[in-house]
C-alpha cells in the first residue's frame, strides 16, 4: 500500500471517529468555565463549607463526575493543560521562560473557526495585561495570555479581559469563556484556614456566576466548574460539574481529567485537537438527545419534547411516506417498559407517552421506521 494511501485512510477514520463524537455531544449558544483552586474533591462535595456548589452538584440540570483528576502540580501547568493540551514545559508558578506560545490552543481554535473565545480574570488590572501579579490577580492563572499576540496560534489582547467586563446580558457571551477568580476568592488562600478559603469561593460563586447558571438551563448554555489540581493529599481528585440544557442529572463515575474536557469542548465545536486531548475519550454519556434521524433531505426526523419529562413526552415525527412505525421505550438495563406500533402519514405526526408511572431515571426511546432506526435518551424527572 502507498504511504500517501496510507495516510489517507488514517486521515479519513479520524475525522470520521471526529464527527461520530461530534454528534453525541450538544454544540451550545454559550460555555463557561470557572475555575477555583488546590482543593481535593471530598473536602467540597458534601462539605457544609459549599452549600452552593453541592446545590449545584444535586440540582436537576447537573452533571457531576465523581472521578475527575488534575493532571500534575503545582497549578500553572494544569491550566495550560486543560486550554491546550500541554505543560509545554512549564513545571511550576514562574512565567514561562519564553513567550508568547505558538502551540495550537482552545482559544485560537475557536477564533480560526469563525467562533469566539474570552478569558475574564478576576483583579486583572486593564485589558491585555501581561505582567505576573497584580493585587489578587496571578499570571500563572491565566494560561491564554501565553499566546497574548502572537503570531501563530495567537490569542488577541482584547481577549484577556477583567471579570469586570464579563456581561450582565449572557446572551451577548463568547462561544466559550473562562472564568478565573482572584487569588482570595478561588479557595487556595487562606491556606492555613481551608473553611474559610472553601466557604469564601462558595459565596463568590453564588454571588457572580448563579445568574449565568441558572439562565443557561433553558438557553441552550452550558457552565462547567472544575479545579486545577487538589491539596496534594488525595491523589489529585478534583470536583468537575456540567450544568446547564441538555445536561442528563447524575454522578457519572468514568475517569476524566483536564484533557477530557478539553477533548470534550473540541469535538462539540468540530475543532482541531491540541496536544494530549487527541488521544483522550471526549465525555459523550450525560447528554440529552433533543434531536435524532435525519437523512440529508431533511424529509424524514425525530424530535422529542420536553426533555426532560414528568408526566409525558411527545415524540415528533415527519415522515416522508405513510408507514407504520415501531417505538419502543426501554431502561437503561434494557428492560421493556412499552411498545408501541404507529400508522403515519406523510409530514408531521405527534405521538403523545405517558411517563406518568415511570420512575424517576433515564429512558431510551427507539423509533424504528421503514428506513431509519434512532435511539433517543430521554431524561424523566419529577
């Protein structure tokens, strides 16, 4: 076989596999991240010192990941990590030793994609800041203003802005936004007294970010709250969140790092990978599906609504031909709970299920046509 052949092939089944995780992943309106610092995941779940985030952890539009770990200490390498892929060198809190950087990132992916990207830092000074410290605003924070101008890869200065420019009208948002508290209200300082320091970013979440979350829920947003590394004392477990529409309430238990969410972020926006992310497992299994089968004619789809349910569910179905079709609904440990045989005719037919008996869970929804067979997972909660 040829080389170029060769290549062609690999080339081709990656950008395949690319598209297939693609497409089990929501592409939102808006993402933000916030990130908050050195504390390990059993000293803020189930802590009475985060009140706020274990509501969030527990809400219905939460996703909560119960193994997630940072990749490394201390912190500067692992917000690098999770922007681009890569310590790049980078092993502690000092200024990198040359910059700005050239390798690929999250940031410069979004804007060479025609999308948008923002890093808001708490007690950032001005706009386009470069310099180490400032007040309670850190560097060694900010991973995109590594790539601040560059020539390759670059992030523009307009991008690195203070948290006081983060809009009260989310709807003007970035495509994606990181959100970095200061160095007092990120959980890291006091570092002699954790409660305050946990208790302290707890409240500054609720009184900065709640707004975002809550608005995300029904406009198609997303808000992920993660930390850059633990204590140093519980093998590196971190506290990660999705929260937002289309989010599948649950604690999900696979192993996930700064590199799995990066992975995640690219494919949701079909970008290219940055460093370690290409050969991570993009989180694919806390999403709804509101959407289903559709040929390239747009003649023949599936919609369910609402999503999630309580006591029923429509399936939309537009159908190209009249057909009988086969919908059968199962739980998650493949147990029949109905079936249902279906006369349509051509365009848009409403089938109306009752879940008013279903326990509270996870369900998938098989719609079985002439053509097309499509699995949707519908979330009921009551």
């Amino acid at each position: 076989m040829k080389k170029n052949h060769l290549f062609y092939l690999l080339f081709t089944a990656l950008y395949f596999n690319q598209c297939a995780d693609a497409q089990n992943i929501p592409q939102y309106d808006h993402v933000v991240i916030a990130i908050m610092e050195n504390r390990a995941y059993s000293s803020i779940i189930g802590s009475s010192n985060a009140p706020y985030i274990n509501s969030l952890a527990s809400g219905t539009s939460a996703a909560s990941f119960t193994k997630s770990y940072g990749l490394t200490h201390p912190s500067q390498p692992n917000y690098l990590m999770l922007f681009s892929g890569s310590n790049h060198g980078v092993t502690d809190d000092s200024d990198p030793a040359v910059f700005p950087f050239t390798y690929p990132n999250l940031g410069a992916s979004l804007l060479n994609s025609s999308l948008t990207f923002s890093g808001y830092s708490e007690d950032l000074p001005s706009e386009g800041y470069n310099g180490t410290a400032s007040g309670n605003y850190a560097r060694k924070h900010n991973p995109w203003v590594n790539w601040q101008n560059s020539l390759t890869n670059g992030i523009p200065s307009i991008n690195n802005k203070p948290f006081t420019s983060f809009p009260s009208n989310f709807s003007t948002l970035p495509t994606i936004s990181f959100v970095v508290p200061s160095i007092i209200h990120d959980m890291h300082n006091p570092t002699d007294q954790a409660n305050v320091a946990i208790s302290n970013g707890d409240t500054w979440l609720h009184n900065n970010l709640d707004a975002y979350i809550q608005w995300a829920k029904t406009n198609n947003s997303l808000f992920i709250l993660t930390f850059d590394e633990d204590d140093n004392s519980h093998g590196n477990q971190i506290t990660t969140l999705f929260i937002g529409a289309n989010v599948i309430r649950g604690q999900y238990s696979e192993h996930i790092d700064h590199y799995t969410v990066l992975r995640t972020l690219e494919d949701m926006y079909s970008l290219p990978y940055a460093g370690s992310s290409a050969s991570s497992t993009p989180i694919t299994n806390c999403w709804t599906a509101t959407s289903s089968i559709e040929n390239s004619d747009n003649s023949e789809s599936v919609n369910i609504f609402p999503n999630p349910a309580a006591e029923s569910i429509t399936l939309e179905y537009f159908s190209p031909s009249q057909q009988n079709i086969r919908i059968k609904v199962t739980d998650l440990l493949s147990k029949t709970i109905v079936n249902i045989n279906k006369d349509v005719h051509i365009g848009r037919n409403n089938i109306l299920i009752s879940t008013e008996k279903y326990t509270p869970g996870t369900y998938l929804v098989n719609v079985v046509s002439e053509k097309k067979n499509v699995v949707v997972k519908v979330v009921v909660d009551k």
